[in-house]
C-alpha cells in the first residue's frame, strides 16, 4: 500500500497462464534441471505432506488416532505410503542443498551479498525440514509397530511403504518406549509445523505463499523496454537542436529512479517480499561483477 499505484489488470488469459507455469509448474528453475527437479521434490512435499497435518489437527483436538483410517479403509496406506517417499525426497533434496551451500560453496552462495542473515534464513529452513520429515517417518515407525503388536489406541492400517522397513530397528523396544516416541515425534511435528508457519512472514520462504500473485502479476513487456523512452528520446533531440525545444517550461519535471519506498510501484515491493534470496540478481550484474559496491541483492 504504501507503493505508487499501477495497473496490472490487462491480458489475464496470459497472467493466468504465468501463474500455472511460473507457481505452480516451477518453469524458471528448470533451467538448472538437477536443481529444479530437487527444489520441485520440495515443493511438492511441502504442498502435499501438509495434507497429513489436517488428519494430526483432528486427532489432536478430537483425541482420536489415525482418524482417517475407517473413512479411506485400504487407500489410507497407500497415500501414506505416498507421503513418506516425498518425505525422503524432501529429505535428501534439502541435505543437497545444505551440501551445495556449505560444503560446495558456490560462487553466488559465499558472496559477500548473501551475509547475515539471508545466509542463516536459508540453513535454518532446510534443517527444519529434514528433522520434520525424521519426525515424520520417525513417527510412523512406531506406530507400525505398535499396530503389530495390537496396542490400543493404534488401529490396524497396514504396513507403510518406508517406514515399514525400519521397524526391525524398533521391535526390541517395549510399547511404553513406543508409545513414548510415537507421541514425542507426533508432538515435535505439529508443534514444528506451528512454528514454521509464525516464522514465515519474517523469513525469505514468505515466496512460497506470494509467488503467486507475483507471477499473475509479472511484467508481460519485452525485457529491458522502457516505458520513458520517447520523452528520453526527445530530450536527446533537444540537447541536439535547441531551437526545437519549447519555449514555455514544463507543468512538472519527470522524476527517474526511486528516492524512497513512496517511489516505487506496488509491484516493485510485492518483488522485493516474494525474493528467495538467491543471489542470482548479483551474480548476473555486470556492475556487481566488476568488484564495484553496487549490488541488487543488498538493495
């Protein structure tokens, strides 16, 4: 609000066309495919996990357990079995990328540009999810075995796809053990979503909600046109032949650039909340490239 107002109401078809291939597809990050299918298994999992933490809200505030279990019968394993492979890709995507970052280090990640605080937002982030996603399957392990072992409050819901294959690792436990783990995963889990979600709007993961409307409401002009290009043009030809230009002054002086936030459009704050901090803007600027102060990412 506090931004110059603009109209981006024109051509919806193809501002809706940005959306599903820019939000929700993941176009742009393929253009580095390795890292765009590892950043879509995250994507992905954290879009489609979170429907298990409906069933967790439920039973938390109903006291029931796998509350989900009577009303989908047999497809019930089959869609936790789903989860739980997006859990591991979720996993070791998010172990990569801590690799890529840290151990790696890649030009644009070590730059000066990234210090602080973007630098720490990301790790912090990437660590929550692999301890959500060790919770996650961490819980379900105990609860399978629990299942086996016929212990109430743990209704039969059939093996899970990878879960199942640590039980093994668990059966030496007693139930109270089990029931202890069970209930401390489920708890961390939960209480780890809750957190992440009031420490969204702070981080730079804010992008997973607002790339959205950024994307419907992208630049659809070709790169690098100018808007003031004949206004500029015609002072060129003023500076060139005097006795063109007006006699009389002009009403108002064009402003160019941005003094302060009132400066710049709506959009261009919309921008400024929806970036992952990447980096990119400065690894691609000629003028950051030269050594020079003059960064995109610090502005």
């Amino acid at each position: 609000m506090a931004g110059r107002d603009i109209d981006l109401s024109d051509q919806p078809g193809r501002r809706w066309k940005n959306l599903l291939l820019l939000a929700f597809g993941q176009k742009k990050m393929f253009r580095n495919p390795l890292v765009a299918v590892l950043h879509f298994f995250v994507y992905a999992g954290f879009i489609i996990i979170n429907l298990e933490i409906l069933e967790i809200i439920i039973d938390g505030l109903a006291g029931t357990h796998r509350i989900f279990v009577p009303v989908l019968g047999s497809l019930y394993p089959v869609l936790i079995g789903c989860f739980e492979i997006l859990a591991v890709l979720v996993l070791v995507s998010c172990a990569i990328f801590l690799v890529r970052r840290n151990v790696l280090k890649l030009k644009r990640f070590i730059s000066r540009d990234l210090d602080g605080w973007p630098r720490s937002d990301a790790n912090y982030i990437l660590i929550t999810e692999i301890v959500l996603m060790a919770l996650f399957l961490t819980m379900n392990t105990a609860d399978g075995v629990l299942q086996s072992r016929g212990a109430a409050h743990y209704p039969v819901t059939g093996s899970f796809w990878v879960s199942g294959l640590f039980q093994p690792l668990f059966e030496s436990m007693s139930d109270s053990t089990l029931v202890g783990i069970e209930r401390t995963a489920w708890w961390l889990h939960i209480l780890g979503i809750f957190a992440f979600l009031n420490y969204l709007p702070w981080s730079k993961h804010l992008h997973i909600i607002l790339a959205f409307p950024n994307a419907y409401f992208a630049r659809l002009e070709p790169k690098g046109k100018m808007e003031n290009m004949p206004a500029i043009q015609q002072e060129v030809l003023y500076a060139m032949q005097p006795e063109l230009a007006p006699t009389d002054a002009p009403a108002e002086v064009p402003k160019f650039g941005a003094k302060d936030v009132q400066d710049l459009s709506w959009k261009n704050l919309l921008d400024a909340y929806s970036c992952t901090e990447c980096g990119r803007c400065s690894a691609a600027c000629p003028a950051t490239q030269t050594g020079k102060a003059l960064s995109p990412a610090s502005l």
